[in-house]
C-alpha cells in the first residue's frame, strides 16, 4: 500500500513539475527571443534529465552498473516509442529543419558513440565520460551559433511577458517536483518489482526507465495538448542527447560504470540504436517533415514488442 502511494504521489508531482517547467520554457523563449526548440533541447531536456542523472549517479555509486546504463537506455527507448508515440496519438507534428540539420545526427553520434564504447571493453571509463560532455559542450555552443541566424515567426496571439523571476520560479518548482515526483515513483515501483523477484537489468530498462520517462512524458503530453508541438519534439530528442551525454558522461566521470549486464549489451543497446534510426525514415516517409497518428500506433506498438520481449 505504502509503495503505491509513492507511485501515485509521484504522478502527481511529475504532472505539475511538467506544466511548471514548460511554463518556464515557453516564457524564456518569449523573453530572449529564441526559437522554442531550442529552449525544448536545453532548458526543458536537462531538467527532465535530472530523474536519469540522480537514479543512475546513486546507482553507479552502490556498484549498481546494470541500473545505471539500463536506466538511460531504457529511458531512450521510451522516450520515442512511448512518449512520442502517445505525443503523435493527441497532435500531429510538422517537423522543424533542425531535426535534419542538428537534433537527429546529434542523437545518432551520441548513440553510435555510447554503443561502441560498451561493445569495446563492457565498461564507460572516465575518459569516456568526459568525451560525452564535450561533445554535449560542442552540441550546446553549436545550437547557440545557429540560432542568431534563425527568423523568428512572431506568434499572431502575444503570449503575456513573464518576469525573469517568475520565469525562474516555474524552472525551480518544476524541476523539483520533477525531481521528487521521480524519486517517489521509481522507490516505489522497484520495491514492487523487487519483491516479485525481478532482475536488476530488467527493473532498470523497465520499471526504472519508465519511471524517469515520466518527466518527459507529462511535459511532452502537455506541450502537444498546448499545441507546444516544436517543445514536444525538442524535448524528447534533447533527453535522449543528454541522456547519453550529461547523465551517462557525469555519471561515468564520478564513478566509471563496470560489470554491466551482458543482455544490456546484446539486445537493449541494439533496440536502442533501433528506436533512433527508424525516426529518419519515419519523419521522411510517406509525408516528409510530419510525424502522425499512424506513427504514433507503430511507435508503440514497437515499444510494446521491447518490454514483452525484455520480461518474458
């Protein structure tokens, strides 16, 4: 009883900290005169980003490693098959330039990269961690330098200015109801899955992973159903950029991740690299530049085939 009360109040933080935290987003964008993606690829990414970067630091820490790496792979799968495929069921979505440009090679460099540095040796050592955050450096000042050069579309309906401290209230609050609302759920769901027996591996790609996918989720779900389609996106592919290259990378650089499950290595990564190849495609065919409801069926319909064959 007690672990489903922290399953439910982490719901329910995880809801308000994403309203709060797109609150924010959307009036920094507002303020600064930058394009909204771009605010979805940093400000909104990293602080859904902290759930994975906390879970899989602590773990790390404890000599968990399985839990570590399979909390951000499993986190990235989620993010396109669950998460985006719920997003696309409430709104289409027309897919910005940038996708092509910088988000979706972003994301295939920072996967490839993480693939091959567990295929060598099964380990993320701390070179390898400071790899990662300076390729996210490079990534971060690169977006910065592209987005002096992007036209602004000004919106038909002003959207009300928001002071610079409510703005950082609503980044606050809402992070740290992310924060929580994660802690409270992924506790309570793994006491669950522990007390029926499960594996670490499979709770981390799993149980974990969907837990901290929440933050992502409900502030996704809420961009769309605001029409904030260009955050829904940006977030959900600038979480998995700085799943690999902030949590893993600062995770990796406080304590190297050793021993990992062979299965992580053998089969999650491959669905991993998967679930991101088949984004191209998807946003290029049949209509170039849109993703749909249609995808959104496939998307899940894709994950689902992960998780039964990840616990049968």
């Amino acid at each position: 009883m007690e672990d489903l009360l922290y399953i439910i109040g982490g719901l329910v933080l995880l809801v308000l900290g994403g309203d709060w935290l797109l609150k924010s987003a959307v009036g920094l964008s507002n303020r600064l005169n930058i394009s909204k993606i771009i605010v979805g690829l940093t400000v909104v990414s990293f602080a859904t980003s902290l759930p994975e970067l906390i879970v899989s630091v602590n773990a790390a820490l404890d000599g968990y490693s399985d839990i570590a790496v399979g909390n951000v792979v499993g986190s990235n799968i989620g993010n396109i098959g669950l998460v985006l495929g719920v997003v696309l069921l409430i709104n289409a979505i027309q897919i910005d330039k940038s996708f092509f440009a910088t988000d979706w090679p972003t994301k295939m460099i920072a996967s490839v990269l993480l693939f091959v540095f567990l295929i060598m040796d099964g380990e993320l050592s701390r070179v390898e961690g400071f790899i990662f955050i300076a390729l996210l450096i490079v990534f971060l000042f690169y977006l910065v330098k592209q987005n002096k050069k992007v036209t602004i579309e000004v919106p038909e309906v002003k959207e009300k200015e928001m002071s610079y401290l409510l703005i950082l209230g609503f980044l606050a609050v809402g992070g740290f109801a992310l924060w929580a609302g994660s802690e409270l759920l992924v506790n309570g769901a793994v006491n669950l899955a522990e007390n029926l027996g499960v594996s670490k591996r499979i709770i981390a790609v799993t149980v974990v992973s969907i837990g901290t996918s929440i933050p992502e989720l409900a502030s996704s779900v809420i961009a769309s159903i605001k029409k904030e389609n260009d955050i829904s996106i940006g977030n959900i592919i600038g979480s998995n950029i700085f799943n690999i290259l902030s949590v893993l990378g600062i995770t990796a650089i406080i304590s190297p991740i050793k021993n990992i499950d062979k299965s992580i290595m053998s089969q999650d990564i491959y669905w991993m690299l998967g679930f991101a190849i088949i984004l191209l495609p998807l946003v290029l065919l049949p209509k170039r530049g849109s993703l749909s409801f249609k995808e959104g069926i496939l998307l899940l319909l894709a994950y689902t085939t992960f998780i039964y064959f990840t616990i049968s």
